[in-house]
C-alpha cells in the first residue's frame, strides 16, 4: 500500500470533519482540519478589535499582524483527536462558537490569509499519509492529491446536525439562527472571489443526508483502499 494525499471537501456541517477525523485515526494518517485555521483568524481578528461596527474587516491591520498568528494542531491524549491551538493556547472549543461561525466567511474571503494558510497547509501535508478538510484542498492546496471527496448534505439536515453538536456540548443554539449561519455560509463560500467552494473534476462525490456515521465510514475506508493500493 502506497502512502496518499486524501483531500475533503464540501459544505459547512456535512460531516467531513468527523468522516475524516476517523479515517485518519483508523489508517494512522495526520488529521488536518483546515477550517479550523480559518476559524482561528476569525478568532483572532475578534479579541484584536479588528472588526468594524458594520461588519467590514480591518484587513490593513489583520495584514500586518498576520505574522502573529501561530497556528498548530497537538493531539489530545483523552480524545485521539488533534486539538486547534492559536499561540500556545487551546482554542478547540472557543472556534466553534457561533460568534466565530458568524464571522469566518468574510475573513477566509481574504486573499491574504488564504495565501498564507494554504503555503501551511501545503507544508503539513509535504509527506503525504494526510487527511485535509475544507473548502479547497482538491482543487487548491493539494491539486495531485490521489483521493478527493465533494461531501453534500441538505441545508436543514447540516442545521440540525450542528444543533445537535451544541447542545450536546452545552452551548447555546437556536435552531433558526443556525439553519440560516449555514445558508449564507453556502452562498459566501461558493460565491468569493477567490477559491469558491466548487468540487474538483475528478472528486467522488458523497451526498451523506441520509447515511449513518457507521456507512459513511465503511464507504470511505473503501475508498481508501481502492485508492491507495499500489
Ligand atoms: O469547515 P468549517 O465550517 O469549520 O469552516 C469554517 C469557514 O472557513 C467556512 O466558512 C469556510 C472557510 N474555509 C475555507 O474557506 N477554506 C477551507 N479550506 C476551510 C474552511
């Protein structure tokens, strides 16, 4: 068996995070979660003020203190996952709060941190044995990658799933606000400028509405080896 490149993409809240989170555990592949670095941006840009009353990014600033911005993944022994870390600190659970979900779109519109975010994520997945979530890793980050996936879900089915995920956590949510976070998500990802959300030529694609974790996960490991046989 050959070691791969495996690139996941797809819309927000289809469940390409935890698809991929558990091939890479099962195949003993590094897990990159790719939002979650767009969602540290937005994070940072928060507590740094660099939000305008209106909406509007104060992108001069964000620019110069990109460089500020450190970004890493450590593993959590507890729960085998990888953990998000932004300057040292854990960020896991902060990043998915719906304050940054409100405010992601805008910034991963921003050419400027998606330059630098994709030379990372280029970096990280150099060896290959990588699992990539996100928007762009088929058609951007990892164009030769030797699996791609287009993951698609229902908007209402993708709602319902982050509001269970909340509250399963103990977070607020409201089913109402979340369903309409993820329509306009939809429209901003795959309308930007650069690098919208589209499914790479030759990507499988996966519609997951009314699949089990249990069956997206036999697919994908099917796939897998399909894929990485020599
Ligand atoms: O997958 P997610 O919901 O955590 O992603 C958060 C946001 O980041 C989402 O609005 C799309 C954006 N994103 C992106 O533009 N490119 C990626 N490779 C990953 C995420």
């Amino acid at each position: 068996m050959k070691k791969i490149t495996i690139a996941i993409d797809g819309h927000s809240s289809c469940g390409k995070s935890t698809m991929a989170k558990d091939l890479a555990r099962e195949v003993g592949y590094i897990y990159v979660d790719t939002g979650a670095m767009y969602r540290s941006v937005t994070l940072f840009a928060l507590r740094n003020n660099m939000f305008c009353e209106d909406g509007s990014i104060k992108t001069e600033e964000l620019k110069k203190r990109l460089g500020q911005i450190h970004i890493e993944f450590r593993l959590n022994a507890e729960t085998g996952r990888p953990d998000t870390y932004l300057n040292g600190e854990c960020v896991e659970q902060e990043i998915r709060s719906l304050e940054v979900s409100n405010h992601v779109s805008p910034i991963a519109t921003l050419a400027f941190v998606r330059e630098a975010l994709v030379a990372q994520q280029q970096q990280m997945g150099r060896d290959k044995g990588v699992v990539m979530d996100g928007r762009d890793i088929g058609t951007v980050v990892f164009p030769n990658a030797e699996l791609k996936i287009f993951v698609t879900a229902s908007a209402e089915v993708r709602a319902q799933r982050r509001y269970d995920e909340l509250q399963a956590k103990g977070m607020p949510a409201d089913y109402a606000d979340i369903l309409k976070n993820v329509q306009e998500r939809d429209y901003i990802d795959s309308h930007r400028e650069v690098s919208p959300l589209r499914k790479a030529d030759d990507a499988i694609e996966l519609d997951n509405s009314n699949m089990t974790i249990a069956e997206q996960k036999q697919w994908l490991l099917e796939q897998f080896k399909k894929h990485s046989e020599e």
